[in-house]
C-alpha cells in the first residue's frame, strides 16, 4: 500500500510540473523562428542589425538587449499565409516598444515605437528574413 501511495504521488507530482510547465510557456504560431533583421528610424536608412526571436509565445530584439529590454509576450493572427504581430518590451530604466509586423513566408517586417518618460517618441521601421538552421544572426 505505501508503495501505490509513492507511485500515486509521484504520477500527481509529475502531472502537476507539466501543467505548471505549460501554463508558464505558452506558444504562438512563429514560435521556433529567428529573423536577421536591419532596422531604421522611419524615413531614415537601417542603421542597425538585429536579430527577432520568438520563442515560449514571446519575443525578443537582440539589438536591444543592451538597454535593458526584454523578451515580451506577442499575440499574432494567421490569414492568408501571413502572420501578423504585435508585442510589447520593456525596460526598466528606458521605457517601451510596441512592436507591430507581418511575417509572409520568410520575410518579416514591420514597425516599432519605442517611448520613454521625457523623451519624444521614436518611430523605427524593421525588415528582416528567416534564419534557416545553421546560419548565423546579428
């Protein structure tokens, strides 16, 4: 009988952390996928490379890594073999980016604004292809 009782506990256990796992992680439709993207403020060649990443139903913008933003949850809407985006980064000590975009086939782009307490805000454009296994990103 203690063992039934271990086993039970152990299978309750195991399904509870998978539950757990799963509510934590939620996922969307361009989760697994990496573009190299260039980016520039609107009207204004690119003046950065950046790499987007979406993964565990959020995405990341490496190049803004370096100022304390984020990985940030994105909703996206599929139809007629496009995906459109929206998500939301933060940072704490310089503000959001509201990030908007469509992904057809391979290709991504998109815009973002990026505002901050004091600050005028900046309005980026962004262009970006899908990353294929084994090639490098920004």
């Amino acid at each position: 009988m203690k063992g039934m009782l271990s086993g039970i506990s152990v299978g309750l256990a195991l399904v509870a952390f998978g539950l757990a796992a799963r509510a934590s992680g939620a996922s969307g439709p361009l989760d697994g996928k990496t573009f190299a993207a260039q980016s520039g403020e609107e009207g204004k060649a690119a003046d950065s490379k950046d790499a987007l990443v979406f993964r565990d139903g959020k995405m990341r913008s490496t190049a803004c890594d370096a100022y304390g933003f984020g990985d940030g949850a994105y909703t996206a809407i599929e139809r007629k073999g496009s995906t459109g985006f929206h998500a939301r980064t933060e940072s704490a000590k310089e503000g959001v980016i509201i990030w908007n975009g469509v992904v057809s086939g391979d290709a991504l782009e998109g815009t973002f604004v990026w505002t901050k307490p004091g600050q005028k805000e900046i309005r980026y454009w962004v262009k970006g292809k899908l990353n294929k296994p084994g090639e490098k990103t920004p």
